[in-house]
C-alpha cells in the first residue's frame, strides 16, 4: 500500500503548487517565454559569481575579486530579477513594459560602473566624497532601489524605507527627541550606496555570503521531490496515532518550513494534503487550518535552517550561525510540542483515531524512496555542526542532493530544471530586493547615529521597567511583522529597539530572539494572520475563524519569549544543570497548559465546560504557566518555591474539577 500513497503525496504536492499560481498572479509577473532565458541566464550568473566569491576559485585562473566588486555586481544583477518578476502594477501581469527594460538598462550600466571602479571607491573614499558622476548615479541607485522594495516587498516596506532613508535630510526638523544634524542630499546618495553600512550592509552582506546558498538548497529539495517525501514519513511514523492527521501536520509543515523559511508557502504546499486528512478523521475545518497554520508558522524558527533571519541575527551579534541555531532549539522544541500535546489532548476530548495502518506508507517503503534526504540532511548538518563551514555547506548538500537524484526515479527533466532555475531566480529577486530596500534604514540610521539615542529614549519612556519595555517591544515586533516581512521587521528592531533591550540588562541573544519571535506572530494572529488565511483558503473556512483557531493553538509561542528573556536558560544559554532545569520544567508546563487550553488533562480527563469548566481551566493553566518560568535569571525565582505554587495550582484546579463532576453525578 505504500506506493500508491506516495504517489498520492506526489501529486497532492503538485496540486499545492498549482494553488500557489493564484495568490501570484496579482504579484509575480508570467515572464513571456523569451524573457524567461533571460532570468535564467541572471540567475545562472547570480549563482556562478557566488560560488566563485564564497569558494574562492579565482574564476579559475587565479583572479581574486574585490568584496566590493562582488557585491556591486551581484546585486545589480539581481535588482534587475527584481524587475522580470514583479510587475509595476496589475496593468504588465504578463509582458514586460519598456520602462522596466529601461530600469534594467541603467541599473546595468550604473552597476558595471561601481564595479569597475570599485577599488577607486575603496581607497579614493567615494562614500564621504565622491565626484559628481558618482553622486549623480548614487542618487539615480537609491531611487530605483526604493522602486525595487516597493515592488518585492510592497508598500510597508516601501514607506518605511522611504522614511528612514531621507531621515538625515531633514532630522534637524524634528523633535529633539529624535533630531539629528541634517546632511546634504547628495552626501546621504553617495553614503547609501558608496558606503558599507547602508545598501551593502548587513542584510546584503549576509545575504549574498551566507543566505544565498541555503535559498538554492531549500528550492532544490522541494523540486527533487523532499515534500512528498516528508509528508509519507509523517505519515508512516504518525498517521496511526489518534488524531494523527493533524500529528502529521506538525511534522511534515515544520520540516517543509524550516527549508523554506516562507509561512504562506508552506500551508499551501502541505496544507492541500493535511487538511483533507485531518477533516476525514473528525476534525473541524477551523482546527484543521489553525493546525496547519501554526505548524507552517513554527517552520521559520526551526534549526537547522532557519530561514535568512536567523544568518542576520547571527552577524549582528558577531556569532557563529550554529550558535543562533542552537539557541532556538528549546523554543522550538517547546513550540511544537505544545502543538503536539494540544493536538493530543483535542483528539483524546472528541475521540478521534487515527488513519488505519492499511492505508498508510510502510516506514521501510519510505526510507527506500528518499533515503537520500535523509543522507544529506545529516551531510548538511554535520558540515554546520562539526567542520563549521556555514557559506560552503549548503552548496556542497544542494550537489550531492542533485547528483544523487539523477540516478533515482525522480530525477530531474530538462524543464524540470528550468523549472528549478526559474524558481531559484524569483526568491533570489523577491528577497534582494527587499533587503536592499530594508539596508537603507540601517544607513540612514546609522549616518545620524540617532539609534543609540532612540534606545536610551525607550529605556526612558519604559521607566526602566524591563517588563514595561518588553510589552513595548512585543507590540512594535507584531505591529511591524504585519506589514513586513519577518526579516525585514527583524533588522528595523534589531537596530532600534534590540539596544533598548540590552540597556535594561537582557542577555542579547535572548533580546534578538525575543523581536524576531513575536515578529513572525503576526502569520497567526488576526486581524491579519496571513498564514490562517492561506490554509482558511484550502479548508474552504472563514478566515477570520481561522486565525482565532489559529491564535489559540500556538498560544505557547506568546510566552515563550518573555520565558527565555526571563531566563536564557531556556536558550542553552546557562551552565549544564541550568538548561536541564529549565527544560524540564518548561515541557511539564507546556504539556499541563496545553491541556488546559483544550479541556482535556491526561490523567484527569475532561476538564468541563462553562463557567465551571472554565474556572478549572484557568487554575491549570496558570499552574503550567508557573510551571514553565524559568528559575533565577531576571526575576530570581526559586524553583522550590515555581514548584510548590504551580503544584497548589495544579491541586486547586483538578480538586474542583472532581467536586464539579461529583456534584453533577448526585444530581
């Protein structure tokens, strides 16, 4: 029976992608089949010049390139994928106008004139002073760069943008809170883009040096069939379990989302066979969605791949990407187990079994198919872990990846790998034009220095209250991760509000993951809940539904933050005993609250419902939420006394739930 099940994922996988063409058409452009050779010959460049800079190869004849050089050439380059893929407005869906061949044009040309004068620029100090032609064609970048934001990221992230971008012209203008000296216009261009810490900063820095070749990887596995795959290993390890199904969600979308780093994409690409599953065995189309969503949501922050976040929070604290990796082992970890048990204890409350074994693909049929994943999986990780080589790993596990397919049944087609190329260059454009827009704020940020002012002034506003300044930064985090990106919102927090953080005390890992967590809680929470949207969509549901189902699943997340701000034990971050402490005692809560947001409590049963029930609830719950504080770090909690209030909780909550039930069997 294996086979044809696998066959089922496969073509499932392939009805998800073509769900994926829908919500597209309004943002990527159908590339007429012409122009279509031409991103694949950018893309092609895009990769060769990158394996050429990170390898080091000389071109092959001993020619060692400028980093400066590099940089002005792949990321003009890509700006200029930027505007095949994405069209101006509705009106060019499916051509591309003269004046995106125009933009093209010059960005070619402005870009081959920074390279070629790359070492001018370095050692001639274009960035505090340049010649006129080099403030003329740094003006004529920062405007098309704006326009490639808009169009990659939309229109938050182009005013946002915008606004940081310009701030230096006019920051003797504003209040003194957040007054500045005003530079010259020309002056601002020139360090924008001549300099190293506006659009060459940080975001394309890590970018082209570390995120690319993780990108080129995640699309190569889903095109050599890495969804199907996982999706019938979930299946054939979980989908016997009750509530399997939706068991099976957690698995595979988690997977699925750590390669992809996209929530939206994820549940349309899984949610297609998960959801249909999870409605036969008797969940709701509201749960199914809310599961999904929050599985594909939690994918973002799972190691080992983590998405472009992850690499940027790395390089701002000067640490090796492994180290944010495993930090986020805990958090993640908690995340989905919460899931995990909330799942469990829905499906023990309504009495939902799981699929019959019959119906399910045999582990061993599995493991034959894609035993290859799996082998570079473990290749990957042990080239991050062990030989800590970040920028090469993830090229050698995309060839090994590629070598190894061929010589099985899913080996790629010709058109296939068009395909994967053409998929390859839309991500590379989407995500280069948003943080080239995005390395603008730094600049203009970082040119006034008025960010250092901006975090004494919230520390200020916050009355020095850490906990006050963490809801403060919890909102702005969500807030911001509405409008844009999880990155894009990120690096913004990072440079204004990280600080802020720090000042007060919090350990900086624990302050980087806190903005970027709640950063990504926006997909799962309304009004917007993008990611409870899209699987809404799949389910046929009201979105709006959805998301609270959603918002209620992952409700763990909402915690989990200000747990390991409290204490980075909860980030691997204190001695041995510390993390194990932590850990322990975090799962136990998670696994009580988990049961109190679903009713049901393994060892007590029901937990009632109405006003009585949700009295006993909310004893549990604060029970495991007491649970799941960590002891000592900022507030100094002892674990004796956590233990023995969560304990008195725990005791109040299930006594009342047996008087209740003893009470209603008299009557």
């Amino acid at each position: 029976m294996a086979e044809p099940n696998i066959e089922v994922a496969s073509e499932l996988e392939a009805t998800s992608s073509n769900s994926l063409e829908e919500p597209k058409q309004t943002r990527y452009r159908k590339i007429p089949q012409k122009w279509q050779l031409v991103m694949a010959v950018m893309t092609a460049c895009s990769i060769f010049l990158a394996i050429n800079q990170i390898f080091n190869l000389g071109f092959f004849v001993g020619y060692v390139m400028l980093d400066s050089r590099y940089m002005y050439l792949i990321t003009g380059i890509m700006l200029c994928m930027v505007f095949v893929t994405f069209p101006a407005n509705k009106s060019s869906l499916d051509y591309i106008p003269w004046y995106d061949s125009a933009i093209m044009i010059v960005l070619a040309f402005v870009f081959s004139y920074f390279a070629f004068n790359a070492e001018r620029i370095v050692l001639e100090a274009w960035e505090y002073a340049a010649p006129d032609i080099g403030v003329f064609l740094a003006a004529f970048t920062w405007v098309i760069v704006l326009e490639a934001g808009r169009r990659a990221g939309g229109w938050p992230v182009f005013s946002i943008v915008l606004i940081f971008s310009l701030y230096p012209t006019f920051a003797a203008s504003l209040p003194n809170v957040i007054a500045a000296l005003s530079i010259p216009l020309g002056d601002v261009a020139i360090f924008h883009v001549l300099g190293e810490e506006s659009l060459f900063g940080i975001p394309m820095r890590v970018f082209v040096q570390l995120v690319f070749g993780f990108l080129i990887f995640g699309v190569s596995l889903q095109f050599t069939g890495g969804g199907p795959f996982f999706i019938n290993l979930a299946f054939a390890l979980l989908g016997h379990l009750r509530g399997g199904p939706a068991k099976v969600s957690i698995f595979s979308s988690g997977l699925m989302g750590s390669m992809s780093g996209g929530p939206i994409s994820n549940v349309l690409t899984t949610g297609p066979l998960s959801i249909p599953a999870m409605r036969r065995i008797g969940f709701t189309k509201e749960y199914a969605s809310g599961v999904e969503a929050c599985a594909s949501t939690g994918g973002v922050f799972m190691p080992p791949i983590m998405g472009a976040t992850a690499f940027v929070m790395a390089s701002f604290l000067n640490i090796s990407y492994v180290s944010v990796a495993i930090a986020a082992i805990v958090p993640s970890v908690l995340y989905f187990f919460g899931l995990f048990m909330q799942i469990d204890a829905y499906a023990a409350k309504n009495d939902l079994k799981g699929l019959p074994k019959e119906e399910l693909p045999s582990l061993g049929s599995v493991f034959k198919d894609g035993w290859y994943f799996i082998a570079v999986f473990v290749s990957l990780i042990w080239m991050l872990v062990y030989l800590q080589r970040e920028a090469v790993a993830p090229f050698y596990a995309t060839a090994l990846l590629l070598i190894i397919n061929q010589f099985t049944k899913h080996r790629l087609s010709f058109d296939k790998v068009m395909q994967l190329i053409a998929q390859m260059g839309r991500l590379l454009a989407e995500l280069a034009g948003i943080l080239a827009a995005i390395g603008l704020i730094i600049g203009g940020l970082a040119v006034t220095g008025i960010a250092g002012t901006i975090a004494n002034d919230l520390v200020y506003l916050a009355g020095e209250n850490v906990i006050v300044l963490l809801i403060m930064g919890a909102l702005t985090s969500f807030i911001l991760g509405i409008g844009m990106t999880v990155t894009a919102a990120y690096i913004f927090l990072a440079i204004v509000l990280v600080p802020a953080l720090t000042n007060s005390g919090i350990n900086p890992l624990a302050s980087h993951m806190f903005v970027m967590y709640w950063g990504m809680l926006s997909f799962i929470t309304p009004p917007v809940a993008l990611a409870a949207f899209a699987a809404a969509s799949v389910a046929n549901v009201a979105p709006m539904r959805a998301g609270f189902e959603a918002m209620r699943l992952g409700a763990i997340i909402y915690f989990v933050p200000f747990f390991f701000v409290f204490n980075p034990a909860l980030l691997l971050q204190g001695s041995i005993i510390e993390n194990i402490q932590a850990f322990t005692t975090a799962i136990l809560g998670v696994a009580i609250v988990s049961g109190a947001l679903q009713g049901y409590l393994i060892g007590v049963g029901n937990l009632g419902s109405g006003a009585k029930g949700f009295v006993v609830k909310t004893l549990i719950g604060l029970s495991g939420l007491i649970l799941a504080l960590p002891a000592g770090g900022l507030f100094g909690f002892s674990q004796i006394s956590l233990l023995l209030t969560a304990a008195a909780f725990l005791a109040m909550g299930v006594v009342t739930r047996i008087v209740l039930l003893t009470a209603y069997l008299k009557n």
